[in-house]
C-alpha cells in the first residue's frame, strides 16, 4: 500500500488525508512482521505530507525514524526545503541528541549525511555533529562530521580546527588527518578543482599537523602524509624532506620522496644512487636498492650520472638477473647525457644472446653528439651464433636499427 501512495503527486494530497495515513503509519510500526522496505516507503510518504501539514509530518517522521532506528532515505535533505526541515527541527535535534548520548554513531551519521546542505536548518544540531565528533572512537567518522563542519558549517570548521587536528594526532589517525588535508577547500555543489595551485591554500594547522605525523613515521601512512604535504604544501614538504631523510634513509624508497630529490633536490639524491644497502624502518636491511629513476636525466650531475650507471651494469652483468630486468637497465643508458657508454658497447659482445642484441639496438639511440653518417653502416654478427643468428644493422640515434637484406623474403 505505502508503494503506491508514495508514487501519488505532492498536489493529490490534501489535510483530508492525514488521519488515515497517521493510522496507516501507526499499525505498520506496531506489525512484528513490518520490513525494510514497508518502513522505507512509510517515509517516503510521510515526505511528501510536509507540503500539507509540516508539523504532523515532521512528528511521523521522526516516530518512524526512532522506532526503526535508521534514516531509510540517504539523500533526505534534497526532497526537503529548509522550511519543512527547521519545522522537523525540535524533534529532529531532540532524536540526535539521544543517539549521541547513547553512542549510535552509525546512525547519527546517517541522519547527518541524509540531511546534507540542510544540516544547519536544525537549530543546535551543529552543536551535536561537534560534540560528536570529539567522542567517537571511529576514524572513519570522525572524518564525516568534520567533513560535513566544513561544508555546511565553515565558521564552527574554523574554530574547531585546531582540536580536531590535535585528536586526530593523539589517536595516530593519519589516514583521516591526509584524507581531510587533501580535500580541505572542497565545498558542497561545486566543482573540485584539479589543479592543486588553484586550490585553497591549507591552514597552518594543517601544516603543523602533517608535519607531526609525517616526522612520527608510520609504518603504513607515511605515504598518503606526504603525498598531501607535497599537494597542498610543497614550501612545507620541501623543509620536511631533509629532516625526514636525516631521520630514517629508508623513506627515499616512496615514489613521492625520491621523486621530489629527483626533480627538485638533487644534492641529496647523491648517496641514494648506487647499489648501497640501506637500512630503516621500510626496509629489511638485507638488498640493495636501485632507484627506479627512467628519464629527466639531465638535471644530474656528471658524477651522478656515472654513480647510477655504474649500479646498471651490476645488474646487467648479474647472469642470474631475469631478461626483462636486465632490458630495463640497458635502456636507460641513452638517456643520460653525462654517463659513458662504454659498459653499453661491452655489451655488444655479450654472451648471451637477447642481451647482446638488446645492447646493440640500444646503441642506436646513442651518438654522444656525433654528426650521422647514413653511409657508414656497422654490422654485427655474433661470433657465437648459429647461422641462424641475427645480425643488426646499425648507424646512430636518428636510424632505427635495420635487418639486412639477406633476412628479406624473396617475391
């Protein structure tokens, strides 16, 4: 029955009406067999009875959310004005205040998230969502209610920053702390801005706030830390990254700190460059590491540049390395201006096959300024090799490398 009367228009429904839909709504709660989805759609029809007597229907509203014990709508707030809200308001707030009291988190939450932009129509529900916030044990929620100050309620977000920051350290929820800084500035209905330098600049307690947690080092929130720092306060990020290197090396293995040195600091990249067992919190002490570093190879120094590519020729000279590896190595060679090339053309004459002629098409992209010659081609034909063997053709950086005309199938 409620099904078909919530499919009514909100102009067929007139005060006539109330009496009996009050009753309907009464035996419904008072069946032991009323589900989820009869409750749900007694809501829905209580909704639509605020354009004709808000009083009464804010009443029912509210009986049938106490007795069910959920907001069956999430998204409550749209269906209502702010009007029909505030008229729902006194039993609305007294309904939060009990559930607060009586520590039902979840369902608080429901009622505040389904309310959405009309959260502030219910005088003293603010009051609540703060208090709230400062006792519940969750991180997940406590993320919720600050999220919904911050949109809904930004003079309250303001002056209760900097005590919500301070909880979220005390009880190390540094996820919560990262996710909040990443999406400080966002305001409900507009359009998130992708651009970080576009955003709103972050408050200095948010500030202070990450760089507590990021110099607490946590064993798995670290990154997303730093990642927001990096985000919305690199001048911050960038006095932050030295202080954590100093503390434990091992953070250089996160893509966001040794890409940081990598493109903006490269007088600390030094030490981190070559085959050196580094030991910290994030590492197990017992590997070498090498850099996944790929290109923009020129703001390095020439002492660098041969540093990293001495550490690729450990691992191209390692036979026991898999294939695909050791090819990751060789191709980064062309593209470090400063670094010789003299261990790339030892590998011309490799033992091994695929890696010798990996090498020799790798050469190809490497003139070391040289003028091309088209004419002087060089053909390499493993000494080793069975007849079948292929030999490569090769010039300089601007000719690809080429078959010979013997491999080419006759007409």
């Amino acid at each position: 029955m409620f099904e078909t009367l919530a499919l009514w228009p909100k102009r067929v429904w007139t005060k006539a009406h109330l009496p009996a839909v009050a009753q309907a709504v009464r035996d419904a709660l008072d069946a032991s067999d009323c589900s989820f989805q009869t409750s749900a759609a007694a809501e829905r029809v209580v909704v639509r009875l605020f354009s004709v007597d808000a009083p009464l229907a804010a009443k029912l509203l509210t009986t049938i959310i106490r007795e069910r014990g959920t907001l069956h709508d999430p998204n409550l707030g749209a269906k209502l004005t702010r009007d029909e809200v505030r008229a729902a308001g006194p039993t609305l707030l007294e309904l939060a205040v009990d559930w607060e009291n009586t520590e039902r988190w979840h369902w608080f939450q429901s009622l505040c998230v389904g309310l959405g932009d009309k959260l502030t129509a219910v005088d003293g529900l603010i009051d609540v969502v703060i208090r709230a916030r400062g006792r519940v044990p969750f991180e997940p929620l406590a993320v919720v209610f600050t999220r919904r100050l911050a949109m809904f309620a930004p003079d309250s977000y303001e002056q209760t920053l900097s005590s919500a920051l301070g909880r979220l350290l005390q009880h190390e929820w540094y996820s919560g702390l990262s996710q909040l800084a990443q999406q400080h500035g966002n305001q409900h209905g507009e359009q998130v801005r992708r651009r970080h330098t576009r955003k709103e600049p972050l408050p200095d307690a948010f500030i202070d706030a990450l760089s507590k947690a990021a110099l607490a080092l946590p064993k798995y929130q670290l990154q997303s830390v730093m990642d927001a720092m990096r985000v919305r306060a690199p001048k911050a990020f960038s006095a932050l990254v030295p202080k954590l290197l100093a503390a434990d090396e091992s953070i250089i293995i996160f893509p966001v700190a040794h890409g940081f040195l990598h493109r903006h600091r490269q007088d600390l990249l030094g030490p981190f460059l070559g085959d050196r067992v580094i030991r910290g919190r994030y590492a197990t002490g017992t590997s070498r590491w090498l850099l996944p570093f790929d290109g923009g190879f020129y703001r390095w120094s020439p002492h660098q540049s041969e540093t990293f590519a001495k550490a690729l020729d450990g691992i191209v000279d390692d036979e026991k390395r898999d294939t695909p590896t050791v090819f990751s190595a060789l191709v980064k060679w062309p593209s470090m201006p400063w670094a010789s090339m003299d261990g790339l053309l030892v590998r011309a004459k490799d033992s091994r096959p695929a890696v010798q002629e990996k090498a020799i098409r790798v050469l190809s992209r490497c003139d070391a300024g040289r003028v091309c010659r088209r004419s002087s081609r060089v053909w390499v034909t493993p000494a080793h090799g069975s007849p079948s063997t292929a030999c490569v053709a090769l010039c300089c950086a601007c000719c690809r490398p080429a078959r010979p005309r013997c491999w080419r199938r006759r007409r």
